[in-house]
C-alpha cells in the first residue's frame, strides 16, 4: 500500500520530468535556429536588422533607391532636373559591403549567445530529467 507521501512524491518526480522533457524539446528548436543563423547570417532576419537587405548588392541598391526622395529617384517618375544627391556606385558598394560585415558580425554574435544559452538551458533540463528519473526509480523499488 502506497501512502500518501509517497504519492505526493512521485507526482513531483513525474511533473519535473514532464517539464524537463518541455524545456529540453524547446532548447532543441533554439538550438537549431541558432545553428542556421550562425551558419548563414546574411540570410538571417530573426534579430531585427533595421539596415536595408544586404543579400545582394543590386538588393541593396534597390532598396537605397526606393528610400530617395521621388526628385531624386533615376526612372519614368523622376523630374528632369539633375540629380543632386546621387551617390556614386563605389561609394554605395562601400555602404553595401560595411552593412553587410555589420550584419553578420552581429547576426553571428546574437546566434552564438542564443545558441550557448539554448545549451545551457538543455543541459540543464536533461540533468534534472536524469537525477529525479533515478530518484523516481529508487522510490518505485522501495515501494514494490
């Protein structure tokens, strides 16, 4: 016959090994998208980048030119005065390449954090799993 002190135990055993399950499948899903983020950064949009796309340098390009005033945009709608603020092409392959190292530094720096975090976190769980499944294995044995 089990008392209820023991019930009450291995209900607490078996809730934070359901939890530790939860948590270690969670840091799985972090874990992968850390690893994908690491791995390609210039495709990675996870962190909020608030720069332009910096996938390609016509992207780029694109993107610098929808941003300009319509006076000063090259195209159909453009007024036909001369271009003022019109940067020239090394200069803006200069902007392109600079936003891009940016971006992946940073990209690169918050998938690591996020991906040592994700380790830690599923370490952690599997510990607690491990340590209260042995410990529900021992109370089981004393009861039976």
């Amino acid at each position: 016959m089990i008392d209820s002190s023991s019930r009450i135990a291995q209900a607490y055993g078996y809730i934070v090994c359901l939890i530790a399950v939860v948590v270690a499948l969670i840091s799985l899903a972090g874990i992968v998208g850390g690893v994908f983020d690491y791995a390609d950064p210039v495709h990675s949009d996870k962190y909020g980048r608030s720069g332009m796309s910096v996938t390609s340098f016509s992207a780029y390009k694109r993107e610098y030119y929808a941003r300009q005033p319509a006076s000063a945009r090259p195209g159909p709608d453009a007024v036909a005065r001369p271009v003022v603020d019109s940067i020239p092409e090394e200069a803006l392959r200069r902007m392109y390449q600079e936003e891009r190292a940016d971006h992946i530094e940073n990209t690169r720096f918050r998938a690591l954090r996020s991906l040592v975090g994700a380790v830690l976190l599923m370490i952690a769980s599997l510990v607690l799993f491990s340590v209260h499944w042995k410990w529900l294995r021992r109370q089981s044995q004393r009861t039976a």
